[in-house]
C-alpha cells in the first residue's frame, strides 16, 4: 500500500495573496494535489508546483463545483494514494470555512491532516477598510456571525438577542442577501436604527469597496452602490474611526487598473511598485527574453573578456543570460578580471551586483545615449569595448563608442520575442477595462500591439506611460497617444509619474 498523504487545510485570507501565512504558503509549494475555493486569492495558486493538480471546489449562488461531501471525499481518496493535499480556503478554515468538518472526516478515515490558520475576512475585511473592530474606550468585545444563520431556529442557529446586546462590534459575513434583515432583526432586538454601520465588498482586494452608512440605512444604500456577495458588514462605534484610520483604499492609485507589460521575469518591481500604491495590476508579458539559438559568437565573447578594456551591458537580460551562459561554460565572474563594467540604468547594476560584480560607470539619465554621454563628460575614451545586447538591440550604444574611438564587438546575449500565450490575456483585460497601459521598451509597444491584432484602439481609451522617449516615440509611430514619460527613466521614474499623473488630475 501507498504511504498515507497529509492534508494541510491551509487559510489562504480574505482576499490580498500576501496575507497568506509563511506555513500555509510553504505547505501550498509542497503539494501533490490543490483544493482551491472560490474565495481563495488566485494568485496563489501561482505558487503550487508546476506538476502539481489544481482541482476548483468553488461554491456561488446557483454554481456549485463540488459539493461539501465531495470534496471529503476527494481530500480522503488522494490522501490515501498517498498524495499530499493543500486544502486552500479563503479566509480562516475554522472561521465559517468548514474546515471544522472536514477535519472530521479525515480523523475518522485514519488521514493526517494539520490546520494552518488564516487571517478572516471577519478582522481582515476591517483593517482594510480603517475600522478596528476593538478599540479602547469604544469596544472591548467582538461578535462574528454568519448572515446564513439568519432565523434558524435549531439550536444552531444563532441568537440574535444576545448578539445585539453585546454592546461591542458586531460583524456579519456571509449576510449579503440578507442584510436589510438582519439590520432590522438588530435594531428590533435593542440597537439603535442611528448606530453606525459598514459593509465592505471584496475586502483586502484592489477591488474593495466601502460603504457607510446606520443600521437604517446600510441595506439601500450598499444597494444602491451595487454590491454584492462577499460582504463582512460591521456594527458598532468602531465605524466612526474610518475616516481617521483609512489607510487602504485612499491611496494614489487605489482603483485603478495598470496593465504591465514588461517580461514576466521583470515585472515583479514594476508590480510590486505599482500595488504599493493601491493599483491593481494585470501582468501582460508582450515579450519574453530567450537564450539565443547558436551561442558560438557569445562563447568566444565570454572566452576573450579579457582582450576588451570596457564591457557594456544594455539590459538586466543582458547580464542573466551571459552569466548563464557563463555557468555552462564553467566560468563565472572572474572571467571579469581586468575589464571595466559599464551598465545602462538601475535594474542593470542590480543584476550585476547579484553576481558580484560593482559597475564602474553608470549614466545619470537611464538610457543608452545617457551611457554614451557619462563616458564623454567623464573623459573616457575607451580603446576597445564589448557590448551585450538583445537580439533586436539598438544601435546606439555600440556607434556611440565607436565615435568616441573603441574599437567595438556587438554580441546577442539573448533573443527577445513575442510573448504569443498572452493574447488571451490582453484581450480579456481591455474588456474588463484598463486604466493605465505601462511600456518599458520599444518592444513592449510592437508586441502588444500585435497581440491586440494591430488595432491600438484599446490602448488609447488608456493612459499610456512610456519609460523613456524612444519608447514613447516607437508608440507614436503606431498612432498610439502617450501620456506619461518620466523624467527618470527608471521603474521608480515611471511609478513616480504615473502617481504624479493621478494627483494632478
């Protein structure tokens, strides 16, 4: 018989994949088999293992994936194949998740199992709205219950007298269809129709929404705002702190929605940048950085470093690769000796510094005609100068040089193309609406461009933020209206700008 496989029932929170615990998150990695929710974020499932099983137990109003007796079912049958099983629930398993159950059932078929908690949507959904649910002098207690239970009359059910009478903060979740009820049952049983009240859609989310209004109120007015289910609605004196303690939802970008279309391998920085400041992202990689079909030119490059007084790299691809390249060949950052290393922009030197290596010139404005200026103004005038580059590089760096009197070898360290998997993506996320369209690099344009089937009328119902003026210009060429280019050409340059756009206006 097949060993017997562990089930982590594993909290993933209410909404934000960042509030996701350190166990849940490695148990998640480790998995044989995911059992994701509804509620469960989505980017987490990009954390499982690429041969891992993703099955959906999603339940909604009217739509149900698998049913609770199912999905025991199938925890207890992987199990005993001896699979390992992450039991992915939004917000805590034991908090209205039914976790409680399924543990049930596991003990009694013999299966190890182990509960990671998870933030609920019950504290979570509150904290990003700026309400504590307690709060010296205003509320010493807190009362979770779910909407569902509403009226029930076993013994189960819940007893809506005494909730009202707790004199302390009162959350609702699962109480969306129900809320005017629910309202009313409250201020029948002792609340005042006056006493505050939130109800807050898709908390911790770029898409959560917040309305406030009183008990009497609450219902019409979420109604009229047009929210729907997940809904925690929060009761009590605690609501008034919002308007101090809103931290959230009242960021520079907080509703908007930026497209990124930099190579998945860097838009974490660009992403995570723009989420700071409350954006909700939609990566679109328009291109991919490759290996080169025929590395034989960059091979004798990497063997005969030491023959160039300057190497010159134009891009952190640049620098993975070569090091890639390197590491096949069995060489490694020594192969640097006695060559001075000069870098376009930030990102570069970071991705030098990663493999030890300190730039010695780096331009003030991040481009290559900024690199080609930093050697003139400081003096250089190299003898010779070998420059990695993509596929479809520029030609500006290596004339530059040349003008200055290096003696100068282009190689292709790396092949940049289209990123074809992404039309899809692109085309969904213009019909669910963009806000903000980002370029990094003249092929951002060209390529997305063709994902969207050569038509660039989406983009322009957009705002468009070039890195820097020859990206701006290539847009142009394509009839595509620029708004945004930083004067620093960096990623913290266009974020700058793109905030800076956003408080202007």
């Amino acid at each position: 018989m097949a060993e017997i496989g562990t089930v982590y029932l594993v909290g993933a929170g209410p909404g934000d994949p960042g509030l996701i615990t350190v166990k849940g998150l490695d148990a998640l990695r480790r998995s044989d088999v995911v059992v994701y929710d509804r509620l469960a974020p989505a980017a987490l499932l990009d954390n499982a293992r690429d041969d891992a099983e993703l099955i959906s137990a999603a339940k909604a109003s009217g739509t149900v994936a698998l049913t609770q007796t199912e999905i025991n079912e199938l925890l207890v049958e992987r199990a005993l194949l001896g699979q390992n099983v992450c039991r992915l629930k939004g917000g805590d398993p034991f908090v209205f998740g039914r976790g409680g159950e399924e543990a049930v059932v596991l003990a009694d078929a013999g299966v190890p199992f182990v509960v990671v908690p998870g933030i609920t949507s019950a504290i979570g959904a509150a904290s990003y709205a700026g309400i504590p649910v307690t709060h010296r002098g205003v509320a010493s207690s807190v009362t979770v219950v779910t909407g569902s239970e509403f009226e029930k009359s076993s013994k189960s059910g819940a007893n809506w007298y005494a909730i009202a009478n707790t004199n302390g903060t009162i959350v609702i979740l699962m109480g969306a269809s129900r809320m005017g009820e629910i309202a009313s049952e409250l201020v029948t049983r002792g609340r005042s129709p006056n006493e505050p009240a939130a109800a807050v859609h898709r908390g911790t989310s770029p898409t959560q929404q917040t309305v406030v209004g009183t008990l009497s109120d609450i219902d019409s007015k979420v109604k009229l705002a047009g929210l729907g289910a997940p809904i925690a609605m929060i009761v009590g004196d605690v609501v008034n702190l919002r308007d101090t303690v809103r931290w959230f939802d009242n960021r520079p970008l907080f509703g908007k929605r930026v497209l990124v279309t930099r190579a998945r391998s860097q838009a974490s920085r660009l992403t995570s940048a723009l989420m700071e400041l409350g954006a909700d992202v939609v990566e679109c990689p328009a291109i991919k950085s490759v290996a080169v079909k025929h590395t034989g030119a960059l091979d004798v490059s990497l063997r005969e470093l030491g023959s160039h007084e300057w190497v010159a790299f134009a891009s952190p691809n640049g620098v993975n690769q070569v090091f890639k390249r390197l590491n096949a060949l069995g060489m490694d950052a020594r192969a640097f000796h006695g060559c001075s290393i000069a870098a376009v922009g930030p990102a570069t030197v970071n991705a030098l510094e990663q493999q030890g290596i300190v730039a010695d010139l780096t331009p003030d404005t991040y481009t290559a005609e900024g690199l080609v200026d930093k050697f003139r103004s400081a003096g250089l005038t190299p003898k010779s100068a070998l420059v990695f580059k993509s596929d479809i590089g520029r030609e500006t760096l290596p004339t530059g040089l040349r003008q200055l009197g290096a003696e100068v070898a282009e190689v292709a360290a790396y092949r940049t193309v289209l990123a074809e998997d992404s039309a899809y993506v692109a085309i969904r996320a213009f019909e669910e609406g963009i806000d903000v369209v980002t370029f990094t690099s003249s092929s951002t344009v060209k390529n997305l461009r063709r994902l969207l089937g050569g038509n660039v009328t989406a983009i322009n119902k957009c705002v468009v933020a070039c890195m820097g003026p020859v990206t701006a210009s290539t847009a142009q060429s394509f009839g595509v209206r620029v708004n945004i280019i930083p004067e620093e050409q960096s990623i913290l340059g266009l974020v700058s700008a793109i905030e800076n756009h956003f408080r202007d206006s």
